[in-house]
C-alpha cells in the first residue's frame, strides 16, 4: 500500500533550532492543521519561503489532538471577505479623512473542500 504523504506548513525558530506546525482558522474560527498534496500547491497558496514537512495524515491528527485541534483541511483555497468599495469624498474640493480611499484589509481564511 503507498504511503500518503501530506506536505505540511511549518514555522522555525530564528535559530533553525525548533521547528512547529503553522496551524490556520476556519471560517467560523476553529483552529485547523493543513496539508498539502505536492510542494507545488503549498507554493501556489503560501509562496515559494514557506517552510514545511512531510506528515501522513495519522501522524498529524496525532500532533494536532493535544492542541484541541481536529479539523484538517488538505489543499486549502484561500477565502477572503469581498472587497468593498473606498469612500468618496463628500464633494469637489472636501477634504477626506484619514484613511478615506483606503478599504478594509482583507483576512485569510480557509474553507472546508
């Protein structure tokens, strides 16, 4: 039988001394673990410095119970809130506010596939 292996992303202490498990939130906040199917898909959603390992599933769920972590999510898309529109000012000449043009910076969260 092939072992499945899951390319999951991780942090790394300044000192490459300690390695953890990065873990992400849900959209209705729990606390979740990812994997990936290839590095190619972890690059393509975390970019191209983002550290991981290679765990099989059993041995992540093991890692993440003590946490109270039982969500896993294998090949998560990116979720973001929509975009809303920048204020405008309220006329010729008036004077915006600070942060007037600017929109909400937007948060990432993952969605169950």
């Amino acid at each position: 039988m092939a072992r499945v292996v899951w390319h999951v992303p991780v942090t790394t202490s300044g000192t490459g001394s300690t390695t953890a498990l990065r873990l992400f939130r849900l959209r209705d906040g729990r606390r979740c673990a990812v994997g990936f199917s290839s590095p190619e898909a972890l690059t393509a959603l975390l970019g191209p410095d983002q550290a991981y390992t290679e765990l099989g599933e059993p041995a992540l769920r093991e890692l993440t119970a003590p946490l109270g972590v039982d969500a896993l999510v294998l090949d998560p898309r990116l979720v973001a809130p929509p975009a809303t529109s920048p204020a405008a000012p309220a006329g010729p000449g008036a004077p915006a506010g600070p942060g007037a043009l600017l929109a909400p910076a937007p948060t990432a969260q993952l969605q169950h596939r």
